[in-house]
C-alpha cells in the first residue's frame, strides 16, 4: 500500500508537468510527507519570499509553484480543480467568477476585511495599481505625461519616436489585461482615445508584465500602459532606466487573490497558507516580500480598488465580452 500511495504522488507532478507552464519551482523536497501545488499568475521570484515564509512554519511542507497566464490559470483549474491545492491570481474577475461557480473551498477563521473577500472563498492579499512605465530616454528633455490625457498628447506630438514602442496588454489573451481594460473604459472615454492613438502607431501587445518590462529595460519600446508596477518596482537593476507613473486622473487599482480549490489535495494546509497570507502582511513585505501588502487602512467609502462584487464579472458575459473585445479590436488592431 505504501507503495502504491508513493506512485501516486510520484505520477500527478509527471500529469501536471505535461502542461507548458512558464515557470515551475519545488520547494522543501526533504519534507515529502505532503506537497502542496499552488497555480499562480505571480512571477517565481515575486512570490517565493511569501513560499520560504510559510514553510519556515510549516517545515513538513513542501510546495510545487506552477506559473502561468491568467486566462490559461482559468482553463486549466477548471478542467481538473483535484490538480491543484491554491489558485492565486490577478484576474479578480476570474476569479471571482471560480469562487462564484463554487469551486472554491471555504476557509474558516480568517480574520480580513469583509471587502477584501467573498464569502471565505476568495481572499485578497495585495493591493497594485496599474502603471504606465516608461523608458526615461524616450522622455529626455520633454514632460512626463501624469494623465492618459497627456499620454496621448505625448504619443501624438512624437510619433516617429514611439511608433512600434508602445507597448499593452493584448486583452484578447491576458486576463488581467482584460480586467484592467474593461474598468478603464467604465472610467473614462479617455481610455478609448488612447487605444486608438496606440493603435494607429502599432502599439505591441502582451501576454504579462514582465515581457512589457523586460522590453522597456532594452528600449524595445518606450512606454508600457497598464504594466503593474509591482513589477518593475521589483526590477532594482532597471530603477535608473524607467520611470513608474501612477495616472493622476483616475485610479485602476486590482487586488491579487488567493482561494484554495474545492477538491484540493491537502485542503486543511492549503487554508493554513490563506491564513499566512492575510496574517503575516508585516513579516513578509517590504524589503522581503516584493509584492505590495493590502492596504487594511482603507475602508468602503476611501477604496478606490477594483471591489469584489457580483458588478465585477458583467464583462465576462459572452455576449458583453464580444461587443468589448470587437470594439477593442477596431480601436488597436488597426488595418
């Protein structure tokens, strides 16, 4: 029997491993009594203070980081939800909408905020604004635009210096891109001026922040919109060559998300690691924990984050998402 067991937690990582995963990382092999398998949109090296926090209380532990986009977090959870203990993400929506559909496991004697989660499914542990980044030599000797407004004028009064070095999210592929979208042209008619400017200068598209930063710390292109500046934030050897600009005009703040599968392997310690999450803010950000905390200064009537409420998943409707992603469409893929 102790063999046949051993098989099968030998064999599930093999299953798992047949996914294409932008990163995956094992941690704490030595304690292979439990591994607990966490599907996350976040970066490796953004999030493995949080992981080496946890197993510091949890020395029997061992985890199986799996890295991938957040539309392909969506697709391949609900395909087999029993693959995975943790699903974290910046797709809120999508989020939300997992937790929604019941396949998410309640965790009980969570002490948070009851605007930083849903029904003790879904819990927020960061708050990060979408940025514009820019490369500081495209701006030299001109204004910094601290508006979407004056991003436009910035791009229409130089095109020849940012055609095919503007860089976003392709909305069509990322689901935070999409998020991010939906609630800018909820905002402001702004938003979709400036996709139409970005388009008519063959505005690159995005699979994630990182590939946004990485090509603005080489000068592929000039300016990243919408890129989480968490990220670039994170990047200490590219401080002197980009610059983050929190928009002035209105804010578009998201809160990354955590919620512990409804088949999950190892439910009772996968909601420990929930615990740890919303709990040890202190310990484990700042200089250690590269992702900002959740501000729990904020209450309902100053947040300006995107809220976790039913009105956050009306654009992933089938029908609204084809009228948005057409429209979308028109603005960018100019031809």
């Amino acid at each position: 029997m102790r063999i046949f067991i051993a098989l099968i937690f030998w064999m599930l990582p093999q299953t798992i491993c047949a996914q294409e995963w932008e990163d995956r990382k094992l941690f704490n092999l030595r304690a292979s009594s439990q591994m607990l398998r966490i599907i996350s949109s976040t970066d490796t090296s953004l999030f493995e203070p949080i992981i080496e926090s946890f197993i510091s209380y949890y020395p029997d532990v061992a985890v199986e980081y799996l890295v991938t986009a957040t539309a392909n977090i969506d697709e391949v959870f609900r395909a087999n939800p029993a693959a995975f203990d943790l699903v974290i993400s910046s797709a809120m929506d999508l989020q939300l909408k997992i937790a929604n559909d019941g396949l998410a496991r309640p965790v009980p004697n969570v002490s948070h905020p009851s605007w930083a989660q849903w029904r003790q499914t879904l819990f927020a542990f960061t708050s990060e604004p979408a940025t514009i980044v820019i490369n500081r030599a495209a701006f030299a000797g001109y204004s910094i635009p601290n508006t979407r407004q004056e991003l436009i004028e910035s791009l229409r009064a130089r095109p020849e210096i940012f055609r095919n070095r503007v860089g976003t999210y392709d909305v069509r592929q990322s689901g935070l891109g999409y998020l991010f979208a939906t609630q800018d042209a909820r905002a402001s008619e702004t938003y979709w001026r400036l996709m139409e400017v970005m388009g008519a200068l063959d505005v690159r598209l995005y699979c994630c922040s990182g590939a946004m930063i990485d090509d603005l710390a080489d000068g592929t292109i000039a300016v990243a919109y919408n890129v989480l500046g968490s990220y670039a934030a994170a990047r200490s050897e590219i401080k002197d060559t980009v610059d983050i600009i929190l928009p002035s005009d209105f804010p578009t703040t998201m809160m990354r998300t955590a919620m512990v599968s409804i088949d999950a392997p190892h439910p009772e310690i996968a909601g420990e690691f929930i615990r740890h999450l919303t709990t040890s803010q202190s310990d484990t950000n700042g200089d250690v924990f590269p992702l900002p905390p959740l501000d729990l200064q904020l209450n309902d009537g100053e947040r300006t984050t995107i809220a976790l409420e039913p009105a956050l998943i009306t654009f992933l409707d089938t029908l609204k998402r084809r009228r948005f992603l057409a429209e979308w469409e028109d603005a960018v893929i100019q031809k």
